[in-house]
C-alpha cells in the first residue's frame, strides 16, 4: 500500500533504525514506547490485520513470533515480557499495517488497558 507508514518503513522509504532484518519482515522501536523497551516486529508484505491474514501467510506469522522471540532474547528480557497484537480500533490498533508490540524492561501490569 503506497501511503502505509509501516510499508514505507519496510523499504526503506521513510528512515527507522532497524533492530531486525529478514526476507520478509523488520523489527525496529515504536517512537512512542510504552515501556523502556518498546519495539514493533512487522511484515514487508502489506497485511492490515490478523483478520485480513490468509492461510498462505502462515508460515510469514510464526516467522514474526519468532523474529519477536529473538528481538527479547538481544534485549535481554529474560525477567518476562509482553506481545500485543491490536486488532481493528476497539482493540487499538492506530496503523492499518500488521504489527506485534514487544513490550519489556519492567514489571506490566494487567490488566492492560
């Protein structure tokens, strides 16, 4: 999708410091975290939500949960840490672009929000 923020980021387009980069996903940090550690994981292909992922993208969502696994392991969040997946915007979900927050460094609450 042309005007997607996080497309653009993907490729390149618009400037991020990516923390993780594959085939076909990059993980890079939110610019407006919630936590001390705050980064989103997300897909290059352009998939608005997990409502709109098809079976074909399977494989493509367990190689985000992964990248998200990995992305804790480098930040050392050994102490435990959260994904959130929003879905729609009653579940808050603010960028029409598939994206897994990983949310660590300190003690979270729930519920969450």
């Amino acid at each position: 999708m042309s005007d997607c923020i996080f497309c653009k980021i993907a490729k390149g387009e618009v400037p991020s410091e990516l923390l993780l980069e594959k085939e076909n996903l990059v993980a890079f940090r939110d610019l407006n975290p919630q936590a001390p550690t705050h980064i989103l994981v997300i897909p290059k292909k352009h998939i608005v939500s997990l409502d709109q992922a098809e079976a074909e993208d399977r494989d493509l969502l367990g190689d985000l949960l992964l990248a998200v696994q990995e992305m804790a392991q480098r930040e050392n969040l050994e102490m435990g840490y959260r994904v959130v997946l929003n879905i729609g915007t009653h579940g808050g979900q603010t960028v029409p672009h598939l994206h897994f927050h990983l949310l660590g460094g300190r003690s979270l609450q729930w519920p969450p929000g």
